[in-house]
C-alpha cells in the first residue's frame, strides 16, 4: 500500500502527523537557518510548495524539533531555540481595493499579536501597526518573520486604475523590515514574482534573492533521483497495469511533468502537485497544473502588450532582463520564466553576461499553455479551438494544404479588431502557435548562410518551408524560397518538401493569396 500524496496540505503539521508522504527537502532548510545573512526572498511558480516551506520554518524556529525526527536536519547541527515568529500569509487579505489590503493586513498582524500575547494599539494603518508589532515583539526574543505571496496584492490588480495605491500600501507595510533590522534574526519572504519598485528589494541591502541560486535550484520540486527514490515503485506498478515498457513510461512521465529548470546548471525538477496528482488519479496524463488555477493574471498581461512569441522563444536574454519588473512596464520573458510557464533550456556566456534560452519546460504546460494563448489571441473558446486543432493535425498528416490554408485563415480572422495594431506580428504569433500545437517542429526566422527563412515546419512526413509577405504576390515569396536556397539545409532528410508563399493583405486583414509547389 503506497503512502498518501496530498496535493492541497500546505500545513506541515498535519502531514506530519497525518502520516503524509513528503519528501525530505529538510537539508535545504537547515542552509537556510544556518546562513548568517538571513534575509532571503525565493520566487517560484504556483503549486511548488511555497506554503509548506514558510510552514516547516515556522516550525523550526518555534523550535519543534520532535516534529523533524526522521527527517535530515533532525540529526544536523542546530540548536532548536524558539524565536517569536511573525507569520504573514498575504493570500488570505482582500485586495479589491487599497483600503480593503490596509484592513486585510491589521487583521492578520492582530492575529500574529494574539499568538505571541502581545497586545497591539487601536493603530489603522497597517504599516504602523507592523512596525509596532515587531518592536513589542523583540522583547520575547529575535523576531522571525516569514511573508508567503508577498506580490498577491499586485498581482491580482494588474492594469487596475488603483493598482499604485495598492503598491504604496505594501512599500509602507515592508519598509518597516529594513527599518527594524537590528531587532531581526530570520526573514523569509516568497512570492510568484519579483517586482521592482517594491520597498523591500530597493532599500534592504542585505536580502538575498536565492530564486535562481544553484545552491536552491532543486529545493522546490522533485529531481528525477528524487522520484526514483520516493516513487519508483508506484512506477512500476503503474507501468505493468497499463502493460508498457518501465522505461518507456518513465520517459513519458519524464516528458509531461518534468523540465522545470531553476539555475542553468541545475538539474530539472517535477512540479510536485502535477506529479502528485498524476499519481492519485491512477497514472492518467492530462493536465493538472492549468486546472489547479485560472492564468487570468498572464494572458491579462500578454494580451495588453501583443508579445512577439517566436521571438520569446528563439532569442537569447540576458540575465538582468530577468531578474524583475516593474508593475507599469511588464516584459514577456521575464514574466513568462518566474510564472513557470517557461524554463531555462540553455545559456551561454558572451561579454561577461549570462544569456539564456527559454523554453516550455514540459508537454503539460505547453500544450495547456498554447491552447490558451490561441484563444486568447482569437478570442476563442477552448472547445473550439481543441476541435480545430485535433482537424489541423488531421490536415498536416495528411499533406492536406487546403485544409491548413482555411484553418489558418479562420484563427487570423477571429482576432479582434482591437488587438490589430501589429497585424504582422498576430499573424506570426497565430501560425507559430498553431503548429506548435500540433506537435509539429517548428523554426522561425531561420538564419542560413543566404538568408533568414520566416518559417520552417517539420513533420515526421513532410517539410513546409513558407516565406510570408505583406500586400506583395504570394509568387515573389516562392521566388525569394527558391532565388536564397532556403530548401537546400533540408534536402539530406530524405522527407518531401513543400513550399509555400502567403500574402497577408493589410486592408483585408488576413490571407488573400497562397501558392505552393513541391520541391522537386
């Protein structure tokens, strides 16, 4: 009988005594305690274990070590003294309005108060009231203060009218960390974003920001020993009830749920609710990451700034790019790689600064992903968009360019006229992520010795080479394919080629013109 896997416990009281299963992460926390610098910020995606993590190091510096035993740093150097602990979940405030947050914040610093036998003045403002607690709290010891979604205020209001009061509210209330520094032995704050302009990166000196830490890259997630260890098993005995090959298996496992990478060096890690989850439900691979939670707040941001995807995708960035941003001025990549809906894939070294490529990190996000951009760029349900899809794949197998062609134009179509400003770039965008979904391999603007290819798309059948031109005939594409040579790199395949001109028309704003020949 294999131990339960809970997918929705973030309280590591009740998987310990509950008898949960979890996996031992333990030694990561004892670095953390350990280190003398002690003021960490840790940014991942929903669904790691964020909640669990403030929870166990609640645990610890209340200095309930009989709670560890079994565990890694139960038998690691530390001398388990209890700290008056401040707790801030910042999910459970109302964050509709600025005045809503204020309040949302008083009541949980009420709550902390309570639980320390503190009692707090009549004081409104909650920056006030923190900085007040902090300093009766000292007199009980070294204040550990612990801060999970940090950024859900923000979050949640992106492109709100209100949203900078919002902001105030919180640089007001995390002022007042760097403000008590000398009264702090611990600080731990997590959220799913970094946002600059935020008082506690700008004024506290000495945080450290451990998101993309080799030392912390797998402390959230599994790593492929990790699910041999902890899940082998399960994995065997799921591979020989569903009658396929162990190995076999395990890599489809490996391709739907893993890939998640935290530090360039880093080994990849399982998302550990999908995981969990997949192995609840029986070993059925579906999506359960999207499920888990509505992207509203991503697709608000990308819709609002009509992001060049295959660009997201193919170029290099650097890392300062990454590192945060601003609430008024979102950027795509770095957005995009903080979410968890892309990964780092590799990196490279180029005047002193580390540049990285990105990339879904698993089958699981990308195919849920896709076939939520799609709609969101066409303003499509997710039904309709599914069913044609599974026709275009139909289509592409079939070597039926008849088909390709109307599908196509109907996803251009159904843009809405409001998100037009780039016709160029939504038609790009709507072919790449239309056959991305197919499975299909697809290049954009592909540099050979001759030239920059638009499009290239590779099908375990067939190649389709298409150079793309706006209000020119579709046969000075087919021209420009064959005068460059865009063909020749893909002629050792051995697949049939098709070549394929399209003319987009601005004033008609869609196909108007599509020429192929097969390549002789």
């Amino acid at each position: 009988m294999f131990q339960s896997i809970t997918t929705s416990n973030y309280t590591f009281e009740n998987i310990r005594e509950k008898d949960v299963f979890y996996a031992d992460k333990t030694d990561f926390f004892h670095r953390l305690v350990t280190d003398d610098s002690g003021i960490f910020f840790l940014s991942r995606p929903r669904r790691f274990g964020k909640s669990l993590s403030v929870s166990i190091l609640k645990n610890i510096f209340k200095g309930k070590k009989e709670l560890f035993k079994g565990l890694k740093i139960f038998d690691m150097p530390y001398d388990w003294k209890p700290y008056p602990v401040i707790n801030l979940n910042i999910s459970k405030t109302d964050c509709s309005s600025a005045e809503e947050l204020n309040k949302g914040l008083c009541i949980i610093l009420h709550d902390n108060a309570h639980d320390m036998g503190i009692e707090l003045s009549g004081e409104t403002k909650s920056g006030y009231l923190f900085g007040e607690l902090i300093n009766k709290a000292k007199d009980l010891g070294k204040v550990v203060i612990l801060i999970d979604e940090y950024d859900k205020p923000l979050v949640e209001n992106i492109y709100a009218p209100h949203i900078e009061e919002i902001r105030l509210v919180l640089e007001n209330f995390y002022i007042n960390i760097k403000a008590s520094d000398e009264h702090l032995r611990f600080v731990f704050m997590t959220g799913v974003t970094k946002f600059s302009k935020v008082s506690v990166f700008s004024k506290l000196n000495n945080l450290r920001d451990i998101t993309m830490s080799e030392a912390f890259a797998t402390m959230y997630g599994y790593t492929q020993d990790e699910v041999e260890h902890y899940f082998g098993e399960r994995i065997n005995a799921l591979a020989d009830k569903n009658k396929v090959d162990r190995i076999d298996y395990r890599e489809k496992i490996q391709k739907w749920y893993n890939g998640f990478r935290f530090h360039e060096d880093a080994q990849t890690v399982y998302n550990p609710v999908s995981l969990g989850m997949f192995f609840n439900e029986g070993g059925k691979f579906t999506n359960y990451w999207f499920s888990t939670g509505s992207p509203t707040f991503i697709f608000k941001v990308l819709k609002k700034q009509n992001v060049d995807f295959f660009k997201t995708f193919n170029d290099y960035i650097p890392d300062f790019v990454l590192d945060s941003f601003d609430v008024t001025n979102m950027q795509a990549a770095p957005l995009l790689l903080q979410t968890g809906y892309l990964t780092i894939e590799s990196s490279k070294t180029m005047f002193d600064r580390t540049l990285y490529k990105l990339n879904f990190p698993n089958l699981e996000i990308q195919t849920a992903f896709e076939h939520h951009l799609l709609g969101m760029l066409t303003e499509r349900n997710q039904q309709d968009v599914s069913t044609e899809i599974v026709k275009l794949q139909m289509a592409l197998l079939a070597n039926d360019t008849v088909t390709i062609q109307r599908i196509l134009k109907s996803h251009i179509a159904a843009i809405p006229y409001t998100n037009r400003s780039n016709m160029e770039e939504n038609y790009q965008n709507i072919i790449y992520s239309v056959f991305r979904l197919l499975g299909a391999e697809i290049h954009n603007e592909v540099h050979i010795n001759n030239g920059r290819i638009d499009t290239v798309i590779v099908n375990r059948n067939h190649i389709y080479i298409f150079e793309f031109k706006m209000d020119q005939p579709a046969k000075v594409a087919i021209a420009q394919i064959k005068e460059k040579g865009y063909a020749i790199p893909y002629l050792s395949d051995g697949k049939p080629i098709t070549l394929i001109g399209i003319n987009f028309s601005k004033k008609k704003r869609n196909i108007v013109e599509w020429m192929e020949e097969e390549m002789v």
